[in-house]
C-alpha cells in the first residue's frame, strides 16, 4: 500500500527549551507533538477522550492577563471535561500516561473548535518557542522538530519540506544537513550550523537526495525572528512534507 | 571547509523558488488559521502562489555564508524576501601552483 498522509506525522525534538539557557534540539520524542493551534478568545480548556479513559492532564497556559497558570484535569472517558482557568494561550497539554488505543481531543472552550489531538501514543502537544519575548533588540531562537515517515517498508521519494503558511511573517525554517540527526544547539539563542532558513516562499528538498527512507526522519529547524520591543502575538506556522510514493 | 566544499554542502538539498502568494490570498491562509482550519490555509497557500522554479541555492551561494539574514530578490519572478544564509567557518583555498 502507498504511502498516505497520515505516514508522515510531525513530531517534537527532545530538548524543549522553556528559557533562553537550555539546550534547544537533539532527538526525537515521538511521544510529543508541535500541535496545538491557538485559541481565538479567552477560554476553559475542554478535554476529551473517545472510550474509556481516566488519566490525567496538565494544562498549562497564559490567562488573559498574561500569567503563566498551570491545572491538572482528569479525563472522564467520553464526557468532556472543562478546566478551572480560563486561557489566552495554551502552551502545552500533557496526559499522565500513554494510551495505544485512545485518542483526546483538546477544544478551545466546551463543545468548541479542536486545538489539538492526542492521537494514541502521543502523550503531549507543546508550542514552539514557549515563554519566549521579545527585548530592546531583534531576538533571533532556534527550536526544531521532526518529519518522520512512519510507513512500515517503503520510502517517500523526491522529498520536500516547505513552510506553508506562517501567519504572524516570523518564521523561516531549514533542514538539518542529514537525515536522522540529533544535533542540538546549546541554547536557543544559539544558530545550528550549516542550515539555510528559508520563508514560505521557496520549497527546499531533504538530505539524503530527498529519500525518506521507512522509519526515517529529517530533523528541520524553526527560526523565530522578535523585532525589538514587538507587541505580544499568539500565532500559528505549518510545515509540510511531501513527496512521491510507489 | 572551504567555499567551494560549503558551497556543495548547501546544493545537497535543492531549493526552489515557489512564487509571491498575492497579499488577498495570504488573507485567505490567515483567516484559515484563525479559525484552526490548518488543511484549508494550506490548500490556499498552495493554490494562491504562481509558482516560480528558480533555483534559489543560486541565491544562497552567490551572498555570504555567515548566518545572517539577507534580503533577496528572485532573478525571475521579482519576489522579494529574507532569508538566512548558513553560518560556516571557512578556510582559504589553497592556491594551486603551476608553471608554463
């Protein structure tokens, strides 16, 4: 069977800086994923799960007032479950355990928009580039994730990475020189080196002469780019691989 | 490394211009992600861009290569944009001796 969509899945890199200090890349966690869009207004944090399943989540996020407020919730099987605050942002939503079989939805506000999914195995949605600000100059960070083809034999050829729409006009992004890399930066402050960033409008291919072998990865930098003393955004980017499939 | 060894490094991956999204689509792509409908921005990136070809690594090796951001303009279809070159540390060529 070819490859489908759902083959090729986003992933996080293990080192997820909170801070400007902390390592910022390196492996694959293919328990997280940089999916969670962001609200559109003010509101509770709606959970839930599609079958049998009481574990717990820990919400964490930004009130309207911009404090950092963090909650546990406990899932409640198919009945939705709303949390005590009320959010601006949400930064990450992270389940106690994993699950090989449910899926949790994450809603912005009870029966409201889906902001983020839980698939089975996932076991947290982070943002990018968390509790980052800008200052009195240009604040260029670096994070990265991962494209990952998760077909069970075959490979995704002529393979090509693209930012595919960037809302706030922040972000470039750029491949690791080879695939399967655990390269880190040691803050996120820090340039990878040797990695070209390019906006949304210039599709780049893989290493590996744009071969995504089964079970392979390619790790692609996101480059966040603060004008001094900008205003605060909440803001969502897309990447997308594709490519060809026997 | 030299620039020439650099230069190789960065045409491993092929980039290509993909074409200036018209500001009422860009609209579009945004309105769609408001609403976290991330299919539909993508879908509207894609088909709102003219596309363009031109090799962009072109671009690349004909600027600096010190990890700074350096607008750009493409040769074929007038996009301009940023982009941020690669930061190598590079060595002088040897020159090559030779007598006639």
């Amino acid at each position: 069977m070819s490859i489908v969509s759902s083959d090729l899945v986003c992933y996080c890199a293990a080192s997820r800086p909170e801070d400007d200090a902390s390592t910022s890349g390196g492996a694959i966690d293919t328990a997280s994923q940089p999916a969670l869009t962001q609200f559109g207004t003010s509101a509770k944090v709606a959970v839930i799960s599609d079958g049998t399943d009481t574990r717990s989540v820990t919400i964490e996020g930004r009130d309207a007032g911009g404090a950092i407020q963090t909650e546990s919730v406990t899932l409640n099987g198919t009945s939705e479950v709303l949390s005590t605050n009320t959010y601006s942002r949400v930064l990450s939503i992270v389940l106690g355990s994993s699950s090989g079989t449910r899926t949790v939805l994450v809603k912005e506000g009870s029966g409201g928009t889906v902001r983020g999914t839980l698939a089975p195995n996932i076991t947290g949605l982070y943002i990018m580039f968390r509790k980052s600000a800008s200052a009195g100059t240009t604040q260029v960070r670096y994070e990265k994730l991962f494209w990952q083809n998760n077909n069970g034999s075959l490979s995704l050829t002529s393979a090509q990475m693209t930012l595919t729409t960037d809302a706030a006009s922040d972000i470039q992004i750029g491949c690791d020189v080879a695939l399967n890399s655990s390269a880190s930066v040691a803050n996120r402050l820090t340039a990878p080196s040797s990695v070209v960033f390019v906006g949304d409008n210039v599709a780049q291919g893989i290493p590996s002469s744009g071969v995504l072998a089964a079970a392979s990865k390619v790790g692609v930098w996101i480059q966040e780019t603060l004008a001094a003393n900008a205003s605060a955004l909440t803001s969502t980017f897309t990447t997308q691989l594709a490519g060809q499939t026997v | 490394m030299t620039r020439t060894e650099a230069e190789a490094q960065i045409r491993q991956i092929p980039r290509r211009c993909r074409g200036a999204l018209p500001e009422a689509e860009r609209a579009k792509v945004a309105d769609a992600l408001r609403a976290g409908d991330l299919a539909a921005a993508r879908l509207a990136d894609a088909k709102g861009r003219p596309g363009c070809g031109h090799d962009f690594n072109d671009v690349v090796c004909a600027g600096p290569l010190d990890g700074k951001m350096h607008s750009y303009t493409c040769p074929d279809c007038g996009l301009s944009a940023t982009y941020t070159a690669p930061l190598y540390v590079l060595e002088e060529e040897a020159p090559v001796a030779a007598e006639n």
